[in-house]
C-alpha cells in the first residue's frame, strides 16, 4: 500500500546567513541557492534581483538597499546609514523571475539588527576619593556607544551609604569628548565610612553598561571657631592673680556632636594640668580657680 501525500514548493530558492543577528559594524555574509526544475515537463529558467527591506509587506515596505543581481553569495557591511533601527528584523527579498513566462514572485529571508549596548571607556574618576561631609567631589566618567550620539546617553551615578541607604541619584551632564561629569556633596548628617558609587550608562534603545567603586566619607574634625580667656582673645598674653579664676569661654561645632573638651594647661616646670568637662551645645565656659594649679 502506498500512500501520497501533496505538497506545495512555495518557493525554488534558500538564504543561509552566517549569523541570525548583527551589530552595526559587522559584516553579514550570506549564501543563495537556486533550484531551476523541470515539472510536468515545463522547464524553468530564473533570474532574481536581490534588496534588503524593512518589512514583507509589498505595499509598505522601504527598499533600503539593492545587491547585484543573479549572485549566490554576497557581503553586507552592517551599518547604521543603512540600518537605522536596531532591534528590528530586515528582510533579505529575492524578486525571482521565470524568463519563460515572464512572471514574478518573492521570498523573504529575515535577519535581525540588534542594539550594542554603550561602553564605559574609562574607570570612574572621583576627586577626591577621600573626603569630609559637606565637601563637594567631582565623579567623571568616558562612555561612548554606537548607535546613539554621546550627548543623547544617559549617565547616572548612584551611590550608597555606609548602612546600605540610597543617597544620592543624579544624572551627570556631557561635557564633550565622550566625557560626562557632576559634583555632588554628602550631606552632614550621613554616616561617616565606604560608600559605593555606581554608574550606569544607558542608550536610546534601553542598552545598559555599568560600572562602580567606592568613596571614602571621613569623620569630620571639630572646629573651634573662636575661644576666649578671661574675655580676651588669645591673640594676647594674659597675667592674673593667684586664687582669681580662669574663665575659658568658646565656641566648638561638630557634624557628630562634639563628646568632651579637654583643656591643658602647662606650668613652669613644663606639667600638664588637664581638665575635661562634657560639652552640651555649640557655646560653653569652663572656670579653673587658680590655686587649683599649684596643688596639681
């Protein structure tokens, strides 16, 4: 018993690509094979014109680009002149044309155009690396991308606390060169410690890159901002009587919170005395008597 079984050849030729997808900047490379047949005892003779096209529809489609004709194989340089859309299938058309009568018919072979991601070029660059709250530092960084212009990317830095806390998030500005940069500042009431920075470039189709590192945030040191002895500035020696008081007023700040002030006086025989109070507020007045000097 035989059984048999119809089937329609739609069409009499094949296209093998080297790859199903291309960046802009490589090199397509594609083989045609065509079948000219005999059947029912009609012989076919065909010639075909080769186009890459945007879309299998006939009445929409743009013809971006005609090859030569009647080859079986051929190079393509992707580019974006050509392709100017990327993450998008093209069309590989073959017009194939029957010399005997004359008729025409298409076959489509798709291929894909996909998106390079952006490059960050360079490591990130903070100056400086080490600093205090309130301080202002500078994050530079080199990106560049294929497809999309450097001034249209968008660069963004984010970076981390000591505690794991987002902090800041802030797009940097382009600056020419492929170059983008900001300044930002840590507020003073952020933790002291490593901090992560990471940024991300992204292109107009949503491709990403990235890159991080770390950024010192040291403790910030009191300030005295001024300080007085018996109401005179210390721009000027002073003398008193033994038994009257020494009346130390000043005025210290810290980002933290300032723990103790500790005060050293020195004698004649080269020793300290040393007094620490606890420090509540930004002003404060310390009195020492004296006679308390000599009796150490």
């Amino acid at each position: 018993h035989t059984t048999y079984t119809n089937f329609t050849i739609h069409s009499n030729c094949i296209a093998w690509f080297n790859s199903s997808e291309y960046f802009i900047g490589d090199t397509l490379y594609a083989e045609l094979i065509v079948n000219n047949f005999t059947s029912n005892f009609i012989d076919y003779g065909f010639q075909w014109d080769l186009t890459i096209v945007d879309s299998m529809d006939e009445a929409t489609q743009n013809n971006l680009l005609d090859l030569k004709s009647n080859v079986n194989q051929f190079t393509l340089p992707i580019d974006n002149e050509t392709f100017q859309d990327v993450n998008k299938i093209y069309y590989l058309k073959v017009n194939m044309t029957d010399i005997p009568s004359g008729k025409i018919v298409a076959a489509y072979f798709p291929f894909n155009i996909i998106n390079s991601n952006p490059t960050i070029l360079s490591e990130i660059d903070l100056s400086p690396d080490e600093l205090f709250r309130t301080d202002e530092c500078l994050v530079s960084i080199n990106v560049t991308d294929i497809e999309t212009v450097a001034e249209n990317l968008t660069i963004t830095v984010t970076i981390q606390d000591s505690e794991g806390r987002n902090v800041i998030e802030k797009d940097l500005s382009y600056k020419g060169d492929n170059l983008f940069s900001t300044t930002f500042v840590i507020l003073p009431d952020r933790p002291a410690g490593r901090y992560k920075v990471d940024i991300t470039a992204m292109d107009d189709d949503n491709g990403i890159d990235s890159k991080s590192t770390f950024l010192t945030v040291k403790n910030n040191p009191p300030e005295i901002h001024s300080y007085e002895i018996n109401g005179l500035s210390m721009t000027q020696g002073i003398s008193i009587f033994y038994g009257r008081n020494l009346v130390f007023s000043f005025n210290v700040s810290d980002t933290e919170g300032v723990s103790y002030v500790k005060i050293a006086l020195l004698n004649e025989n080269n020793e300290w005395f040393n007094n620490t109070r606890d420090y509540k507020g930004t002003n404060t007045e310390i009195t020492i008597r004296t006679v308390d000097l000599t009796g150490g």
